[in-house]
C-alpha cells in the first residue's frame, strides 16, 4: 500500500495496531488470490483495490467531504442507497468480515454473537478501518437481534439512524417500509442539507440499477459449461461493489465481462468442464472472508453462484425505472427492496425458491449451506432448506464456522468428502 | 493385484493390505508425527507379509493426516473410506456411526457403501472418544472399564452437554457419593443422546453399522440402540474400516 500514514493520523486511527493488519494483508491475498491461474486480465483493477483498501477508496471519502459532503455507512442490502446517493452523499459497506476485528468486538459483546457483528463493532471501537472512522452516519436496521442490539451500543460513539425493516412481507409491511424509506430521505435530507427531489431520486435509482446490472452480468457469464472466471474472483468484485464508486465500478465489471464474454466464446474456463459447480447459501461473506470458497476451488470445485447479500440477494432485484414522482419512486423502492429474501423475514419461502431456481439455472451439482457461528437466524432456516433440497434431490452439505483459521482442515475434510460424494 | 489403505487417525494410525487371497491389518499409535508413524506401519505390515512398497498397486491415504503421506498414489476423506469399508464389513447397513478420538460422523449410505449423506461432529470434544477419556480419567478408570462398570445401572441424568462443563459436573456427583456405575451409565445415556439427534437429521435407519474404537463400549452400544430404536451392528474389525475403505477403494480404482 502507499504510504497514507498522514490520513490514518489525521483519521485518529490506532496506526500500530493498523500496521499489523497491513502486515498480513498482502500474504492472506497473495495466497488465496494471485496464486489462481489464468485469471481475467478485468481482475487486474479489483486486486488495485484490495492491496489499496485502506487508502484510495478512504481518500476520494476524504475529498468528497472536504468539498461539504458526506459519507454513510451501511450494513444490510435493505439499506437503500438510493436514498443516499440522490442526496448528494456516499454510501459505502461497513461489514468486517476478518478475525483480526473479532476480539474488539468481543470486549462489549457477549461471546455468542456473530462473527459479522463482533468484527464490525471492533473495527469501530479499535479504531482500525478507515471506512468505519470516515463514515459521518452509520445507517443500522432491525434484522436480526444482535444487530439492533450492537447499533445501541455503536450509537454511543458515532450518529447512527436506525430503519425498521419489517419482519413479514404482507401489503401492509411493504406499506410500512415505504413509510421508512420517506422517513430515511427526511433523515438524510437534514443531515447532507440536500433536497431529494424526484429528479435526482430518478436519476440515483438508474445509477444503482446499473451497477446491479452489471453485476447480473457478470454472474451469467458463471453459467457457461466452461467457467470464465472463479468462485473467489467473482465473490471479491461483489464485495468490492459495497465500497466502490458505483459509476466506476459498473464501468470495472462490463470491462471484465466483455473479456469474460470472449472466453467463453473461445471456450477458455478457469476449470475444467468436469468441475462440480458448487452453490453457496447462507450468511454474508464481507470482505476478507474467502474462507469457504477458498477451501473448495482448491479441493478441485468451482464456486458457479453465491446466495448471499455478497451474492444474488445484492443485485437481482431492479427499481422500477418508470416512476415519475417522489411518492412513486418511494413505492418502487419498498417494493424492489422487499422482494429480497433473507432469513430475518418469516416466513421465507422466497429463498428457498431462489435457491432452487439458481441451482437449474447455474447448473450447480451441489449446495453448500454456509452459516457464521451464532446466526440463529441462518441456521434455524438451514433445517427448511434442507427439507426442501432432499425432497428436490440436490445435495447439500451444511457448514458452520467462523472467521478464525482454525477449523480450516476439519472444513476442507467436510468439503472434499461431500465432493466425493457429488462423484469428483 | 496388491492395494492398501493407510488411515492416519488423530489417536491411532491403521493400515490394510488387500492381496488376492487375504486382507490383513496393522494398528500403531500415531504419535507426534503422522507422516512417519503412516509410513512405518504401512512398510511394517508389509514386511511382515513378505513384500516390497513396489509389490503394491495402489494406496489410498485416508484420516486426518492423509496430506502429509507422500507415498499415498490418492487421498481419499474418511468419510468416503468409512463408508465403503463399512458396508464390506455389515450387510445391508443403511447408516454407519463412528465415534473416533477427535471427531464423530454419521454417514447415510447405500448397498455399495456410497456416500449419500453424512454430518460431522469436531467442533465440540462432548459425543466423541476424547470425551469418554477425559470422564474416564476424572472418574479414576480407564476407559475399557467403563462398559463393565456400568452394567445394569440405573443412569444418572447428566445436565451439561458440553465436554468441560460435564467433567465438573461428574467430579460434583462423585463428591457427593453417588455410585461410579450409575455416573457412567448416565455418561453413556448423554452422549447417546447427542449421536442420535444427529443421526436422527439423516432419517430413519433400520441397521446401523457402529464403528471407532468407542464402538466397543458395549454400555454405550445398548445405549445407542435403545434411543435409536434401530439395530446396532459392531463389526470386530469396528477400528479397522477406515483403511478397510481406503484398501477396497484402491483396488476399486485399478478396476
Ligand atoms: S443477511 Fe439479512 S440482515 Fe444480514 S446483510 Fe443480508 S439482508 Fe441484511
Ligand atoms: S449473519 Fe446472522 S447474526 Fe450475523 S449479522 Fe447477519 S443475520 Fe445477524
């Protein structure tokens, strides 16, 4: 990384503590990452990003600021941009998705919380993410427990505002959410001091719309007989659309496609055709947690799709486009974010819906069921899914597991064993 | 055609050489290091039997400390392994359990011994081997008294599910005098429980083929069978059937 040590100062980051961090960054990356074979030359901005994390992305922040902007945090795909952007603001992803977050979290949390939520509540406190110290508001939701707990504790120390996302999808829930979605342009509104009318409102949902695009995209291209480009890639330019600049990075991913697109023409995969395509469901992957994905291209599989919010659940929903005013732009908002399904709803039939369809339409020989430690929400919701996949006939191996490497063999024993088993 | 598999366990390391005529077996400790205890039972057994490494066809490494075999020509899970050398070994078994030192599994399978569904327990010491010995070793016995001790008894009901909460909990009944016999029982009963509602996510299984060395804990086995309500089937070679698997699927692979 260049040398940013003058805006961490400035950022009242805790910089030795950073360093170690920085430290072991570029060996985790390098090992999992550069090490694949005939990666897609797109991969070459999205690697830019990573081994600058903590300094060009922070920096453009710091400008827009410096120029009266502002910046806010976000931890849940119900979250709408949107709302942000049309502001004026930025909106970037919060999550911790690294061990190295985990014990600052757990000094306020108790010990059976999520991984998620510990790394993201130690980056705060241990002050050592620039993007957490950046971020002028964070914007929390009521999803699942540890969450609305963790926002009362993170309200202490930073502007937080809290949108109540609905548990149920009944009309009168999807009603309740638009009412939230006007709340939260109020909110936004008196905070940047910018008006969101239904012209920039418009114009921000296109500007959304398109990166998601882009996105779907990119995941078709994993349909093909012969995989354009890994499992790991594919995760690593989802996470990097929560913090990117939405224009720029629908710009990176139709680069990378257009040479995704001419692989798959000259019939030039990452894996063989024989590979078994693997589908991953489950609980969030944030950025640095290649973990499972990790474990299973290199036992010999290719990762085809993910349903995550680091997956489908971000991007396969559109705005409707069509709406002219603010109260109808609102509406299609509640809508298009209410079609997303997460296991914080119930019921939520929607989801394994989705995975069904997803397996035929990727052609996934099996399913892996991924669920972070503690996430009573994903692995209650593991038993339906399981159910629903027996009765479908496609396999499925349920993992559970965390952010630390210690369970790194006992996983890839699981993940060879259920690749044995799907014929390898 | 000669084949072997090499199974390096967390606690014991076992090999199994498949000649046309016969299989036999070897069993160490696997020590400090599981690469040279896998290659020093693998090269034991073989000169017992009169033969060279290059008298052999194919091995098949299995176990945890299968990655670290260099003279293996494929590493194969125990999963797979088990299930195989399980079904050669008990006919007409539709689920196999084992109970090894670090870990337990239970394996759905077919006629043939493939896997068709498994789950695996290694994140908690409670419902595996190492559980056994840490009570055993609490209670002042060994672990090959345990069955014994605990024959006819009535079980105590032991709260605690997990492995360190439950050691204190037994140290506290033995303080306050109650009978070894009836600790045990109720120890066998716990962890019977816990392998049941695991296997009981697999479905219902008519025949259950029991493997690992905790198999031969006759207190637990009648424990298993009650709760399951299935027949519990222990095959003498129950320690043996990972490398067992491993050989026959050596021998599957040159076929
Ligand atoms: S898993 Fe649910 S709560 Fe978590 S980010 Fe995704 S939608 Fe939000
Ligand atoms: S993974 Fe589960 S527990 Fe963790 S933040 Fe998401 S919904 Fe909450």
């Amino acid at each position: 990384m260049a040398d940013y040590r003058q805006m961490w100062t400035d950022l009242e980051m805790d910089l030795e503590k950073h360093d170690l961090l920085c430290e072991a960054l570029p060996d985790a990356f390098g090992g999992i990452y550069l090490s694949q074979e005939n990666r897609p030359q797109g991969m070459d901005f999205f690697d830019f990003v990573v081994a600058e994390i903590h300094g060009v992305r922070p920096a453009e922040l710091i400008e827009h600021q410096q120029k009266g902007g502002k910046v806010f945090g976000t931890f849940c795909v119900y979250v709408p941009d949107e709302v942000i952007f049309a502001a004026g603001a930025i909106s970037t992803g919060l999550c911790g998705g690294s061990q190295f977050w985990v014990p600052g979290g757990e000094k306020v949390l108790p010990t059976n919380t999520c991984p998620l939520i510990k790394a993201s509540v130690g980056a705060r406190l241990d002050k050592t993410c620039p993007f957490f110290r950046i971020a002028d508001m964070y914007v929390g939701e009521t999803t699942c427990d540890g969450k609305k707990k963790a926002w009362e504790i993170l309200a202490s120390d930073v502007p937080m505002h809290i949108i109540d996302i609905p548990q149920m999808k009944r009309a009168k829930d999807i009603d309740g959410f638009a009412e939230e979605i006007k709340e939260f342009i109020k909110v936004v509104e008196d905070f940047t001091g910018n008006k969101v009318t239904a012209q920039v409102l418009g114009e921000s949902i296109k500007l959304i719309n398109n990166k998601r695009k882009a996105l779907q995209r990119l995941y078709a291209t994993r349909k093909a007989a012969l995989v354009p480009i890994s499992g790991k890639d594919a995760l690593l330019v989802t996470q990097i659309a929560f913090y990117d600049d939405p224009t720029r990075n629908a710009q990176m991913v139709n680069k990378l496609c257009d040479e995704l697109e001419e692989r798959i023409a000259r019939k030039d995969g990452v894996f063989p055709e024989n590979a078994k395509r693997i589908l991953i469901t489950g609980t969030p992957m944030a950025i640095p947690n290649w973990k499972l994905h990790h474990i299973v291209e290199t036992a010999g599989a290719v990762v085809v799709v993910e349903e995550l919010c680091t997956g489908t659940r971000y991007f396969e929903n559109l705005v409707d486009e069509s709406a002219t005013t603010l109260d109808a732009q609102v509406r299609a908002l509640a809508e298009r974010y209410m079609k997303t399904n997460c296991a914080c709803f119930t019921p939520n039939p929607g989801r394994i819906d989705d995975i069904i369809r997803l397996v035929r339409d990727y052609k996934a020989d099996g399913v892996i069921d991924y669920n972070l430690q503690f996430c009573g929400l994903y692995s209650t919701e593991s038993y339906l899914i399981k159910q629903a996949l027996d009765a479908q006939g496609i396999p499925l191996l349920h993992i559970e597991t965390d952010y630390s490497e210690q369970d790194f063999e006992q996983l890839r024993t699981r993940v060879e064993a259920f690749l044995e088993m799907l014929g390898k | 055609m000669i084949v072997a598999g090499v199974d390096v366990g967390s606690i014991s390391t076992k090999v199994a050489v498949l000649t046309p005529e016969k299989i036999t077996y070897k069993m160490a400790p696997t020590g400090w290091s599981p690469r040279e205890t896998g290659l020093a039972t693998y090269q034991g057994l073989l000169q017992e039997l009169g033969h060279s490494e290059d008298d052999v066809d194919f091995v098949v490494g299995t176990g945890y400390g299968r990655i670290s075999l260099p003279f293996v020509s494929k590493a194969i899970t125990e999963i797979t392994c088990h299930a195989r050398g399980a079904a050669h070994l008990v006919n007409d078994s539709t689920m196999v359990i084992d109970i090894g030192g670090q870990d337990s599994k239970i394996i759905k399978i077919d006629q043939k011994g493939k896997v068709l569904d498994f789950v695996m327990n290694d994140k908690c010491a409670a419902g595996t081997g190492r559980f056994l010995q840490m009570i055993a070793a609490a209670l002042g016995l060994d672990v090959a008294e345990l069955s014994e001790l605990s024959r006819g008894k009535t079980p105590l009901t032991l709260n605690s599910m997990c492995a360190v909460f439950a050691e204190s909990e037994v140290i506290g009944l033995l303080a306050a005098g109650r009978d070894k016999g009836e600790i045990v029982a109720g120890l066998h009963q716990s962890i019977a429980r816990r392998i049941a509602s695991m296997a009981q996510r697999m479905g219902k299984a008519a025949r259950i083929t029991f493997t690992g060395g905790v198999a031969r804990n006759e207190g637990l086995c009648s424990c298993l069978r009650e709760v399951l309500g299935a027949e519990i089937i222990v095959p003498a070679e129950c320690q043996l059937a990972g490398a067992l698997g491993a050989a026959l699927l050596a021998r599957d692979y040159l076929s």
